[in-house]
C-alpha cells in the first residue's frame, strides 16, 4: 500500500515539473514563464519531497523532520523568489509580450516613482 502511495506522490511529482518544463518552453515572455515554472516547480518538488517523506516513514529508519522543513520552506520560499526575480525583471524593464492586455505593475511602480509631496 505505501508503494502505490509514493508512487502516485511521485507521479503527481512528476506531472507538475513536466508541465512547468513545457510552459518553459512554450510560453511566450519571461513573466509567463515565470509563473509556469514557479508554481509547478513548487508542487511538484512538494509532491516528490513528500513520497519521500512517506517512504522513509514507512520504514525501519521513521519519519524525519527534514522532509517537513523542506516543503514548508519550498512551499514559503519557492513562490516568493519567483515573484522578486519578476518584479527585477519588470524594473529592468524587460519588455511583456505584444498581446499582454493588463500591467497592474505599471500604476504600482508609477505611484512608487511620484513624490508624496507631504513631507
């Protein structure tokens, strides 16, 4: 039984960072990529870190807390990394796809830029 639950955990695993890989290569800008690849990577480490959880709880050697820090700070940090390595880019100026409809970023960075004036 607790083979067919690593196997299933890995497969799902394996799904999610497959599908980030073609998002990868696929989309057609670096934001969307980055939010392919952020939260996929994300669950699909999480899925493949928890088989292992599973697994090694299952045997002689009893679950580690290692594999529960793992995924909280692969769940905390993942998404936050991906979302400061965006907000560098668009500060850079990195040019969006021709077919990008809205810039919520754009008014934010705008407001950032103007003085307050009350001071």
């Amino acid at each position: 039984m607790i083979a067919v639950i690593v196997s299933v955990l890995l497969l799902i695993g394996l799904v999610f960072t497959f599908a980030g890989s073609l998002g990868l290569l696929r989309l057609p800008d670096l934001f969307c990529r980055m939010h392919a690849t952020g939260k996929s990577s994300t669950m699909g480490i999480i899925s493949i870190v928890l088989a292992s959880f599973v697994y090694f709880s299952a045997t002689e050697a009893g679950p580690s807390i290692k594999e529960l820090l793992t995924i909280v700070f692969v769940f905390l940090g993942g998404p936050v990394g991906a979302h400061m390595i965006a907000r560098a880019a668009y500060r850079a100026q990195i040019p969006l796809h021709d077919r990008t409809i809205v810039d919520e970023w754009k008014a934010i960075e705008e407001d950032v830029a103007q003085p307050n004036g009350n001071g």
